[in-house]
C-alpha cells in the first residue's frame, strides 16, 4: 500500500466520522443510526477495490467503536464495527474494476455491488442481534425476526442513499481514472 493510499484511507475515515456526525438523522436506542458515514467507505471501495475498501471500513469500525461505543460482548463488538463495515468496503469493492474499465453495465454494477455489501452488512448486523440482543425482542416475536427489524431500520435506508450518491460519486472517480491513465503515459 503507498503512502497515498494510506493517506486517502485517512481522509476517508477522518471524512466518515464527519459525515456520521453531522448527517446523523436517526439514532436508535440500541446502537445504529442512519447517517452517511458509509459513503467515504464507498468511494474508496470503487476507486481502489475489495481490499482497501475493507481496510478503509474496518479501520473506520474500529474508530466508530471508539467514538460511539455500544458493548455487549468482545464478539458483538467485533461483528458490529470492524466487520460489517469491511463488508461494505469489500463487497462494494467488487465493482471496481467495472467502474476503471468503464464496461458496459457499470453503474449497475456498482449498485449491484452495493446492495451486496448492504446485505452483508444486514447479515452481520443481524447476527449480531439474534446472538446478543435477544432479550430485547418484544414478548412473543421471534429473535431473528426482531433483529432483522430493528437492523434494517438503519441499514436499509442508508444503502438506498449509497446507491443514489454513488452515481455521483462516479464523475469523480472515472475523472480521476482518466488522470492517473494520462500521468502513466507520460
């Protein structure tokens, strides 16, 4: 990884906490929310694919846990941040070279890419709360019903708004491709 790699994971971190912050809509009583902190992790995962987008999302779990800390149990807290972000960065990252060989198809790709990261990310989410948060289901509700529920409340709209900003989020990253093709030739 270069050292301008490393600093764009960075800024995208350092950008996912603004954005979680500030376009915070929903907080959740038992920890999720909807916000846009998902995006930097997006962006990063088309520009540079799979492995640094999960880098990029486990960095920033890790960081979220830090911040907005919600604690169960060591393995709630690794399922619920490192992980389910880093699934969103690498299934996001799956479309990468899609968007950078602009294929026929490609703006698809990437929301096809996204909704499969979204769903990872549901899954580990969900896990999480049939396992950890079970006691919380209302009388006679089913635990896996109840948490997947109360998981897509949040998880949901924020891969709708995903899908709907990363088509701009495209403009800049294929402007950037086309840049960084032009400096290798030259």
């Amino acid at each position: 990884m270069s050292v301008r790699q490393s600093a764009e994971i960075g800024m995208a971190i350092a950008l996912a906490v603004v954005l979680g912050a500030l376009t915070r809509l929903v907080q959740l009583p038992y920890g999720g929310s909807i916000n846009l902190s998902g995006l930097p992790i997006v962006a990063m995962a088309l520009r540079h694919g799979l492995k640094t987008g999960a880098t990029t999302g486990a960095l920033f779990g890790i960081v979220d846990f830090v911040l907005n800390p919600y604690y169960f149990h060591p393995i709630q807290v690794i399922l619920d941040y490192p992980l389910a972000f880093a699934l969103l960065g690498a299934g996001t990252g799956l479309a990468s070279s899609a968007v950078f060989e602009k294929r026929t198809g490609m703006r698809f790709m990437v929301l096809g890419a996204i909704f499969i990261a979204g769903g990872m990310r549901l899954a580990i989410h969900w896990l999480s709360g049939v396992v950890f948060f079970a006691n919380f289901a209302p009388e006679g509700q089913p635990v896996w019903l109840y948490s997947l529920t109360y998981n897509s409340t949040y998880v949901i709209p924020e891969v709708i708004s995903y899908m709907l900003l990363s088509q701009f989020i495209l403009r800049f990253i294929n402007n950037t491709a086309q840049r960084k093709v032009i400096n290798e030739q030259l």
